[in-house]
C-alpha cells in the first residue's frame, strides 16, 4: 500500500492564508477574465496602442494583472513582495521582466542591473534565485546564425565575445554573493548558443556547489535525452549539473514556425508525452541528487506531489538542499504554499519592472494560461472554495 504524504494541494486554508478577503474576490475577477481567449487576444491588441497613445491605462493595469502577476515596478517593490512572501516560507526567484531592446548599449546596461539584483538577493535570505534570458544581452539574429552553425564574421565574434561577457560577469557576480542563476530557455532556433553558453557558465562556477543552472522545456521531444546527455557531459568535465525543469513556453509559436518552413516540430505530439518526459526528468534528478540539484518549475500538481512523494521514498529531507520548487506569482497558491507549509523548499518566480516595460512578459503569460487546458478552472475552483470557506 502507497504511503500517504502529509502534503495535500487541495487545502485552500493553507494556499490562501497570505490573501486578505478583497485580494481573493480580486483574484476570482481576474481569473474568470483571463480564462476567456478572445478577451486575451483583444487586450494584446489595445493596451500596446494605448501605452503608444498615451491613454490613462498604467493605473488600471497595475492593480489588476501587474498586482497578481508581478512583484513591483523597482527591485526595492520586488524586495517587499519577496519579504511577504518569506513570512510563509516561500522563497523569491527575482526575474527583471523587462523585454530586452536592441542594441549594444542597452545590452551593456543590462548587466548592471542584474549585478545589483543579484547583490539584493544576497542580503535578503529568501531570494535564493536571480533568472536570465540570454536575449536580454544578445541580438537575437546572431544567436539564430550561431545556432544554424554558419560561419561568424570577424565583427560577429566579436560582438558574441561581448555577449558571453555579459553572461560571466553575472554568473561571477551570482558565484561570488551564493545566489542561483536561473538561465531561462529560448525557442528551439537558437536554443544551441543559450545551452552553450549555460554549459560552459557551469564549469566555470559549479565546481563545488550549484550556481548556475539551464532550463530543459520538456515539451520538445529531444530535452529527456539532452538533459541526460548534460548530465554526461558534467560528470565528463567535473562540474555540477542545475536542472531547471519546466514544460515550456513557445508552443504556438514553434508549431507555427515548423508548419511555415516545412520542417519536423520540436514539440511532443501531445500533451501526454510532456507530462510523461517531465515526470522522468524528475525521477532522472531526484535520482543523482549527489550529483546535482534540481529546480521544479511546475504547475502541475501530479509533478509536483511525485518529486515530494520519491524524496520521501528516499528517506531525504523535505528541504533537501538540491531540490527546489517553483510557481509563477499569481499562480498555483495551492501548490507554492502548501509545499512550503510542508517543509519543502519553494519560492515564486517574481517578475519586477516598470508597468509599460513589463507588458510583453504579462501578454505572454495570459497568452500561455488560457491554452494550458483546464488550468483557469482549477484556479478558480479553489479561490472559490476559499471564498466559501471563509463565507464571503
């Protein structure tokens, strides 16, 4: 008979203990909004045009889906949000949502801007992680090139030299302040450069302890086995192995450009497979955990209740230093926090950045979550039965 695990993800007690009752009835408005596509669809047309006419839209925004869904405009909003969040113990992932804008220069600024972040982190011992993307400090056309192995000219090497600077001075800085650098996933066409880029970060800083980690989407069918290839190649070259694992986040997009270039898609033929290949990415990590560490970035309660269930199995602590867990802000209460209560390490991905900034990234997600089947009816499910609980 299977042992029972003291963890249930059906407890809105716990899930919303840290939400008064006005943040609750805001939050069940927005989900019975956000779960509509044609509503996400519009709103990804109007508010760009508003932002570019000017329209009175900032204050409406940020009280809606920027307050659910981000930590502040300013690392020192991030910061109390993260403090908030620590009263529970859950931990903060600080990721500056702010999508990168061409150029050198704003490449270069960017750097400093995660040093100082990363320096924030390191004196607030909740904020375990910092996350990246490589795009932020790269041209995206010369991450295509490098992945579609053409040959660079003398000014793209380069301008490629300065990128893979850019990523070492904030995996030396991470290294040196004992903060988690998260290196988010791109999409399949330049991914090579990103997991390069990842790889040789890691032998450079994983040497005795975990600093630097890649993201394997397990929605493309081919990232089971390059995780286990990574594994390989760490143990190969002496250095630790981060896992970030999640299930991915450029579907539509990667289907659309497959079908348009008439090439094979990278992406699992259903959603069967993914859960299938995440779950044994799961076993694959929790089983090496001398060898590496593991971050679960999961929504999914069937992935997240397996990793805490073979940790027990194991007999290994719920805090086990190589294990951590991680939900978006503004998503999955239910699990984040009753992970949390249990004793598990976890902490919220809190994207920060000014309203107008952030918007791309706030799109994006509500993009993602109305095409993730099911999941606006089990968040509205529970902030519901929370509500009625509390009989409000």
């Amino acid at each position: 008979m299977e042992k029972q695990l003291p963890l249930s993800f059906d407890n809105t007690a716990i899930a919303f203990e840290h939400k008064t009752d006005k943040a609750l009835k805001k939050a069940d408005f927005l989900f019975s909004n956000i779960g509509k596509p044609w509503l996400v669809k519009l709103g990804g047309v109007l508010t760009p045009l508003a932002f570019k006419l000017r329209l009175p839209v900032k204050g409406l925004i940020k009280y809606t889906i920027f307050q659910q869904f981000c930590g502040g405009e300013s690392l020192e909003e991030a910061a109390q949000t993260a403090r908030v969040l620590g009263k529970y113990h859950v931990g903060a992932a600080l990721d500056y949502g702010v999508e990168a804008m061409e150029g050198e220069e704003n490449y270069d600024h960017a750097v400093p801007e995660f040093i100082r972040a990363i320096e924030y982190a390191a004196a607030n011992h909740n904020i375990p992680f910092i996350a990246i993307k490589v795009t932020g400090f790269a041209r995206f056309e010369l991450l295509e090139k490098i992945h579609s192995r053409q040959p660079l000219t003398a000014e793209e090497q380069q301008e490629f030299e300065r990128v893979r600077n850019r990523i070492r001075t904030i995996a030396e800085a991470a290294a040196k302040n004992k903060i988690g650098l998260l290196i988010d996933a791109e999409e399949s066409w330049i991914q090579q450069p990103v997991d390069d880029l990842a790889d040789e970060m890691m032998r450079l800083f994983n040497k005795t302890a975990v600093i630097v980690y890649n993201t394997f989407q397990l929605y493309r069918h081919d990232r089971l086995e390059y995780l286990q290839l990574s594994f390989d190649k760490a143990q190969q070259q002496g250095y630790l192995l981060g896992a970030k694992l999640v299930r991915g986040a450029y579907m539509e997009k990667e289907r659309k450009r497959a079908e348009a270039l008439n090439y094979p898609s990278p992406i699992q033929p259903d959603k069967t497979s993914t859960d299938k290949d995440y779950n044994e990415a799961v076993r694959f990590c929790i089983d090496r955990l001398d060898k590496l560490a593991v971050f679960i970035g999961t929504h999914n309660e069937e992935s997240s209740m397996l990793a805490a269930r073979l940790l027990d199995e194991k007999g290994l602590p719920h805090n086990h230093p190589h294990v951590s867990f991680s939900q978006l802000l503004g998503m999955s209460d239910n699990i984040t926090f009753n992970l949390a209560h249990a004793g598990y390490h976890v902490s919220k991905y809190l994207p920060y950045g000014p309203v107008k900034d952030v918007m791309p990234y706030l799109l994006r997600r509500a993009q993602e979550n109305t095409s993730i089947s099911g999941q606006m009816g089990r968040e509205l499910g529970l902030i519901r039965k929370e509500l009625k609980r509390r009989s409000i």
